[in-house]
C-alpha cells in the first residue's frame, strides 16, 4: 500500500493548520502529495536486474501458474517480515482460480487491518493479472477515490522503475500514451481506472471492452456504516451497479476485501451468502488458555506498563500457551493483547471482524414485535427528550407507550430535527391523539424554557395538559442500559415500521445517535409512578407511524 487512509486524513489535517488554506484539499495539492509518495516507493525499487537471463522462460513459467512464487520474485521490498499469514496464502489461492478460471466469480474477505491485504489484492494481483494478461479491464473501488488512486500509482512505479519485472516482461513495463492518475493503460494494453464508492458507473467501457475484474477494497467507512440507510444504498449500489459492470457473459470477476465496521454493512451482508466463497480472518484465531493472566496484564498495563512487562516476562509461557495467532510476525500476541487492552471496542472490529460482539446491548434478534394493538390500555405514558437537553445533539425524540396486560407497546416514536414550535406541536398533537396517564420531559440542560412554552401553548389552545420535568441525574448509557431485560424478554414490543428506534437501538453504545432510545427509557420509567386505569380507545387512530428524519 502507498499509503493508509489514516495518512491521507493526516496530509488532509497538515493543510488545515495553514491559517490560509481553504478547508478542502485541492485536486493539485493531492496530485504533488501522491508523486511525492510515488518516488518515495520507486526509491524502495531495485533499478538493477538481479535475475539470471538464463533462467528467464522457467521463471515466467513457474510465475504463471504460482502467485506468491512471482510476487516474491518480482516484489522481494514488500516481504520484508518473516513467517507467512493464512490470510496471504488463502487469497494467493483465490489469485490463481480467477487468472486460470472462465470468469463470473464472487469473492468477499474480512481481513484484520495491518495486514497488507490491499498490498496484495490492490497491487500485487493487478500486476500478475498486467504481466501475464489474465486480464484486460481492471477496476479498483473504494470508499475514498483517492485510495485506489494511490493503489493505481503504486502498479505504475512498478511498471515504471522495477528492473527484474522489466527484464522479464518488457512488453508490460514502461510508461504508455495514456498515464494518467488514476486511469492507465498498460504497454501490452490492459487498462485500470479507480473509482469512489457510490459513484456513477453506467457506461464503463475501454474500446469496446467492459471490465472483467472489479476489486473492491474498504468500501465502507466508520461514519456511513452508522446508518442503516446508507449500508442500504450502498448495497443496492453494489448489487445493481458494480455487479452489472461487466458484459453481457456476466464473466467479470469480482473481489470484496474489507474490515466489518459494522454487524450490518454491506460486507458482511455478503458473507452471509454462500456465492460469494465467504472468508473471515482474525489475527487472534484461539485465544491462550490462560486468560485470567491476561486479564491481570491488562490490569496492570492501563496503569503501569513496566510492571506490565515484568508480569508478562514472569509468566510468557503460560500466557502465550493455546494460543493461535494469523501473522505472528506481524502482530505477536503481546502486541495485540496490549491493543486489545487499549481500546477492546476497536480491538473487536479491527482486528476480529467482531464489531459490537462484546458492547452491543441490543440485539435485532431479541426485538420482538406487534402487528395488531389491543382496544383498550391499562396505562399510556408519553415522554420528550428535546435537543436542547443535549449538549451534543441536534435530534429531538418523543415516545409514546401503551401497557394492556402486563405488555408494553411502543406506539410511537419520532425522531427528527426540530425547531421549538415544532416539537411543541408534534408534543401537543400526541398529547391530544393518546390522552396519556403521565407525560413528561427531560429538564437537564435548559429543558425547563421548553415546558413552560409547551404549557403557554397548550393555554391558548384550550388544552388542559399536564407535564412533568424531569432532572436526570444518572448517566444517560446506565439508564439505556436498563432496557436491555425488559426487551430481550420481550416485555416491550415495537412495530417493524419504527426504523430509526430499532436502527439506534442496534447501533447502541456505538451509534452516532441515542435519542430515540433515551426517550424510551423516560416513557418507560414513567409506567411505574401510576396506578392502573384503564381507557378504551379506538384502535384505527392509533395505526403506527413511520420514524422519520427531517
């Protein structure tokens, strides 16, 4: 890889410290930014051919038919670490049935990070696929474009500056008419272009050719995965757009690597499907026998990690014992139980693929839901988390529930961005529609202006209303947390309409948002300060509404 997204977002940074800079980076400044890590990668190349002449035609012939056999041929300055990963040799096999294959193939890997899979997929293959003519339209997608540009980049100084790939495939190397960042095509005419994620693709042509080998690398990242809208459209992208970037023979090859940020991205959507040959790496594949001795060490890190270190001397053969790792020599286990004991969150997603599988609270399958709501409630409680009790957050939510025989049903619940009269009519009209036992608002952080002005209005509207406030004193992912029992045993039933509560509730901890949630726990604690009383109501005024944005 010529360089990391953390990389890119830092050179991005760099310009931003200039008080004269404007807040974008310049299609000019990432060009001079790239040819600069060009030449720093070229620097790495040998310019001298090492090869024997003589064993050239039984070198070609070995390199043809094994990959790893010509990537370390030809590209000895990227294994520079000792051992070799499952991870390399699995896809080293994938390499090879799709060069010797007849094409149509799909193909998804989740890889820890740091572990050179775009090296490998990104660059090493797309050269092999150049030096033989495996294939003749390469396309590279991710979630940056100027990552893929930069992978492009690092084929072409290949090309441009190896000495040993040039002695032997001097058809291939060298530098053609059409050289651009970005978009080129080779000296023995195969072409590769880069792309963004979610970018218009209809019309992909070269000649009269459409590509066959369309590598996706990191398609998603930590802030869209969030949303469950935009793992929607990404996906219908790639379904509809990328697989369709082929010709009529569907005989376009496609290979999806990433790291799951998500339970639900697109990825590992993916690899819940049998026809796209599902991988799933970790770089702890069995963890050490002893891990009360780790979870000691980890102990002892946080507060001092010379004392750490002394443990973990005393006792390395115990603690390293059962243990299973995918590239040692990479990331020993050291290393990566001291990453694992910095952040556990990000050690699960980043280096298992198992993001939330140890802080996700909620889990889709343990919703449970209604489809039909009783004629008559024992209770109903509404309650109004506004914005201006956030120090964080723009997003307003209110929450109705309804409890008929010990169920409790989520009858409403809405999520937006609001402004002050907004959300008091959206409040009043609740209020009005359910008539509820007990209604109420959180108060922290300036709510007490917005109580007073709901009041007024309900005043001049002829509404007789009555609104408690509440002063929240407990931290707000305790009291969310409290959810966890009353909807696992499925005590609170949601409608499946009520998207944007079920997706923050999926996302909690993590998620970007937590309104709809917090706003659930009020309405919820509101049941247990009254006394049953029941009313009928008519059950066609109270069909659920969608959640929304606005």
């Amino acid at each position: 890889m010529m360089f990391s997204k953390a990389e890119l977002e830092s050179f991005k940074e760099s310009l931003k410290e200039n008080i004269n800079h404007q807040e974008t980076l310049t299609r000019a400044e990432f060009i001079a930014w790239l040819q600069d890590k060009k030449q720093e990668l070229k620097n790495q190349i040998s310019s001298d051919v090492t090869l024997k002449s003589e064993q050239r035609e039984q070198r070609k012939q070995r390199a043809n038919k094994d990959f790893l056999y010509f990537a370390k041929t030809y590209f000895p300055h990227y294994f520079t670490l000792k051992g070799q990963s499952a991870l390399h040799l699995d896809l080293a096999k994938t390499f090879e049935v799709i060069a010797q294959g007849n094409g149509g193939g799909a193909y998804a890997y989740a890889a820890p990070r740091a572990n050179a899979k775009t090296t490998y997929v990104a660059q090493l293959f797309p050269l092999w696929c150049i030096c033989f003519k495996f294939k003749t339209f390469i396309v590279e997608i991710s979630d940056a474009v100027e990552l893929v540009e930069g992978n492009l980049e690092a084929i072409k100084a290949e090309l441009e500056g190896n000495a040993n790939l040039a002695f032997d495939f001097p058809e291939a190397c060298g530098i053609s008419d059409s050289w651009k960042v970005g978009e080129f095509v080779t000296r023995n005419g195969v072409k590769l272009k880069a792309f963004g994620s979610g970018k218009r693709l209809r019309g992909v042509k070269f000649g009269a050719l459409r590509p066959d080998l369309c590598i996706l690398d990191d398609l998603e990242n930590d802030t869209n995965v969030r949303s469950k809208e935009q793992r929607d459209k990404l996906e219908s992208w790639l379904d509809s757009a990328v697989m369709n970037l082929g010709d009529v023979t569907h005989s376009m090859d496609v290979l999806y690597i990433g790291t799951i940020l998500h339970y639900d991205s697109v990825l590992n959507r993916k690899l819940s499907l049998g026809f796209w040959h599902p991988k799933k790496f970790k770089s702890i594949i069995k963890f050490p026998n002893r891990m009360d001795l780790w979870d000691c060490f980890n102990t002892l890190y946080l507060r001092d990690s010379k004392v750490a270190e002394d443990f973990y001397k005393k006792h390395t053969k115990a603690m390293e014992k059962g243990a299973e790792l995918l590239w040692g020599e990479a990331l020993n286990l050291k290393k990566l139980m001291e990453i694992r004991a910095q952040n556990p969150r990000a050690f699960a997603k980043e280096q298992q693929n198992e993001p939330n599988i140890e802080t996700q609270t909620f889990k889709p399958e343990n919703f449970h839901f209604y489809e039909r709501l009783p004629k008559k409630f024992d209770l109903i409680t509404l309650f109004l988390d506004p914005a201006c009790a956030r120090k964080n957050s723009d997003f307003t939510a209110l929450c109705v529930l309804g409890v008929f025989e010990e169920k409790t049903y989520v009858l409403e619940a809405v999520g937006g961005i609001f402004k002050t009269k907004e959300v008091t009519k959206k409040f009043l009209d609740l209020y009005k529609k359910y008539n509820p036992n007990k209604a109420a608002l959180e108060t922290n952080f300036g709510g007490d202006f917005l109580k007073d002005y709901i009041k007024k209005e309900a005043l001049s509207k002829g509404i007789n209303i009555h609104i408690k406030a509440i002063t929240n004193t407990q931290n707000k992912e305790e009291r969310i947390e409290k959810l966890e029992i009353p909807i696992e045993d499925g005590e609170i039933l949601f409608h499946k309409s009520q998207t944007l509560l079920l997706e923050q509730l999926e996302q909690f901890p993590d998620g970007k948002n937590d309104d709809l949630p917090d706003a659930l726990q009020g309405a919820y604690a509101l049941l247990k300060f009254k006394k049953k009383n029941k009313r009928l109501i008519d059950y066609t005024l109270l069909k659920p509404k969608r959640s929304f944005r606005l």
